[in-house]
C-alpha cells in the first residue's frame, strides 16, 4: 500500500509540473524585430537628423544609447548566475569541456573560413568595389572595403559564445537548466579572457588590425559590468528578501527589459543602415548566408560530438546550442565600439540577430525530436520503475 501510495505521489508530482513556454515577448520575438528593423529603416530615412543626434551622444567613440541599453539587455541575464554553481560543473565536466572547445578551439575559425568564403569571394562582386564611409577605421588613410567591414562583424559574432537567449533555448528544449546557467557563468568569465586576444588577432588575418585593449574595453563595458551589477543586486536580495522573492517576483520583470533594451538598440542600429538596405536589400542576404551556415554546423558538431561523448539528453542540447547561437549583444558592442554604429561591421552583427531568433527556435525542435539519440535520462528511468511499481501494488492488491 504504502509502495502504491508513493507511485501515485510522484506521478501526481509529475503531472503539476508547468508546462515550458515562452513568455509573451519572447514568443513573438522575431515579430518585434522585424518590426523595429522596419521602424530603424523607416527612421533613418524620413528622420535623419534624428539618428545623427543619438550618435553624437557619445564618449570615446563609445555611443552612450547603445551603452545604456547593452548593459540592460545583459543585467538581468548576469543577475540570474549563482557562481556557487560553477564549483558543481566539476562533477559533469564532459559538457562544460565540449562547450569550450566548440566556442574557442572551432567555432571562430569555421567563422573565419565561411565568412571569407561568401563574402570576399562568392558575393565580393555583388557586394562591389564601395568603402565603408561609416567606418572608424581607416588603413592607408582610406575606409575599408565593405566587404572586409562585412567580415569583420561576422568574425566579432563568430568569437562570441551566447550566454543571454540560449537559457531561453535550452528551457524551450527540455534541456538542463542548471547546467546550461554554469556554462553561461563559464562564458561570461572566459570571454574576459580570450575575447580581446582572439579577436584582435583573427581581425588583423581579415586585414583590419585593431588594438586588443579596445576590445577588452568593450568586454568590460558590456559584460564586466553588467556581472558585477548582477553579482552584488543577486546577493543583496537574496540577504534581504530571500531566493523565492529573487525568483518569483525579481526576475520575472526582468526578461521584459532585456528584450525592450534589444529592440531599441535595433531601431537605433538600423536608423542608421535605413539607406543602404534600402538601394542594396539584398546585403541582409548576402551576411545572412553564411551566418546561417555557420550556426547549422556549429549545432550538428556539437550535436554530434554530445552523441560520441554519450552524454544525456539534457546536458548535450544546451551544450550544442551554446555554441551555436551567439551573444550578439557583446558583437554589436564591440562593433559599435570599434568601427562605429554606421558601419558595415555593425550591420552584420545585427543580422545575426536577425536569423538567430527563428533558427535556434528551429533547432530546439530538432534537439525535442532527436531525444532518443541519446542515452535514457535517469528521471526517466525513475518513472518507468515508478510505473512498475504501481502496476506491481496494484496486482498485489488485486491478490
């Protein structure tokens, strides 16, 4: 009797387990950046003046705007980080490992490769011969080819592993949550290691060197900051509230202001590209391609390398999705930072944001139809004795 009872209970557990969903603003993501991608457009061509008053608002080439929002869209990610999670990655390494071996040993080069590939030889023609007139730097006294500008942004995009939407991804998939938050904490604290000097070298082999202390600028800036500003808000509420308001009343207004900060850097950022996408519509085509391709073979590697690595379910889809989507908040920092909000490079990292939201949509369910290429998750394995259990009850009662 008692065996029976406790198989009821935790079938009933079961059963009351909220159903994953996106929120309101996340569901509709794409929607609002078309949107707002629209309205930056439509912006940039009937109002100018506007745009060029934003961008003069602005300290050290870093646009105080975009630096307003950057820092909201990363905050309420970093606050959510419990660093004492980190100690506990060390009892499943092999995901935590896998991770950063796609995002620093692959993933950037594979960016290199196919960046390069389509956009300085197969769409180079089509792209023609015009120099980047919004960007900051210049070599040999002239702006840079448009192309190399392209590149670029796909590179700054490419370097930075996601640690923001793919918490979102990973909760859609099923994935483990606790896990996918010590990788995310794992990114933000290596990017502040190897971001400036990978990025500073892997953008001097596309010919456009800049120094690493500016990148590491922008990485303290844009993440730096924000996961101070988490670290001591986390710790302060939890001293004086406690974790079950942090969780159910502190976070749940926070995702809110990380999307509204997102879609207003968008306006802002495509206020000023409102022009050329409107007499070369076809360059969003020409980045997006091979941003698309490299997102689908960073995910199938990293998929694939979970399966050889018989990892479970729940720890290979975040794993593989981590290194497939990008922090693009970081990239278009960066890019803003480095050649300013009119430039090409700019323009490609928000094109990454652009394909990003519809395709991880995508491949989260690839990951919830492909569960059974990977090896049984224990909670499974518990229900299915747990049922055995009530049918071995029920025929002992019977008896």
């Amino acid at each position: 009797m008692g065996v029976k009872l406790l198989a009821e209970e935790h079938i009933n557990t079961e059963k009351q387990r909220p159903a994953r969903r996106l929120g309101f603003f996340e569901r509709y993501l794409t929607v609002w950046v078309l949107v707002c991608i629209g309205a930056g457009i439509g912006l940039g061509k009937l109002a100018p003046g506007i745009a060029n008053a934003l961008d003069r608002v602005s300290v050290e080439n870093v646009s105080i705007p975009i630096a307003v929002c950057l820092f909201f869209m990363m905050y309420p990610i970093m606050v959510k980080i419990d660093f004492k999670e980190v100690i506990k990655a060390g009892k499943t390494p092999k995901p935590v490992l896998l991770t950063l071996f796609m995002n620093w040993c692959i993933k950037p080069f594979t960016m290199v490769a196919i960046a390069t590939f389509f956009l300085g030889y197969v769409f180079k023609g089509l792209i023609g011969p015009a120099l980047d007139t919004g960007s900051a730097y210049l070599v040999a006294g002239q702006h840079v080819p448009l192309y190399r500008s392209y590149i670029s942004g796909c590179i700054l995009l490419g370097i930075a592993p996601c640690t923001a939407m793919v918490l979102v991804w990973s909760f859609l998939a099923k994935g483990n949550d606790g896990l996918t938050l010590v990788m995310v904490a794992i990114n933000s604290l290596t990017m502040l290691f190897l971001y400036a000097p990978l990025g500073s070298w892997l953008l001097g082999v596309n010919d456009m060197p800049v120094p690493w202390k500016t990148i590491v600028l922008s990485v303290g800036i844009y993440v730096a900051l924000p996961l101070l500003a988490g670290y001591f808000t986390r710790k302060w509420i939890l001293k004086q509230k406690g974790l079950e308001w942090f969780n159910q009343k502190f976070v749940h207004y926070l995702t809110p202001v990380s999307i509204i900060a997102l879609l207003v850097t968008l306006v802002v950022l495509f206020s000023f590209k409102g022009k050329l996408i409107l007499e070369k519509p076809l360059t969003i085509i020409y980045i997006a391609i091979p941003l698309l391709i490299q997102t689908m073979l960073i995910f199938w590697i990293g998929y694939g390398l979970a399966r050889l690595l018989k990892l479970r379910y729940r720890d290979a889809a975040p794993s593989a999705m981590i290194g497939a989507s990008n922090h693009f908040e970081v990239a278009i920092a960066t890019a803003t930072v480095l050649f300013g909000l009119a430039s090409g490079a700019a323009l490609a990292t928000v094109v990454g944001v652009l394909i990003e939201v519809p395709l991880m949509l995508l491949l989260v369910k690839v990951c919830l139809r492909t569960q059974h290429w990977f090896r049984k998750e224990e909670s499974e394995e518990a229900a299915g004795h747990t049922q055995e259990a009530l049918a071995a009850a029920e025929r002992s009662g019977d008896e």
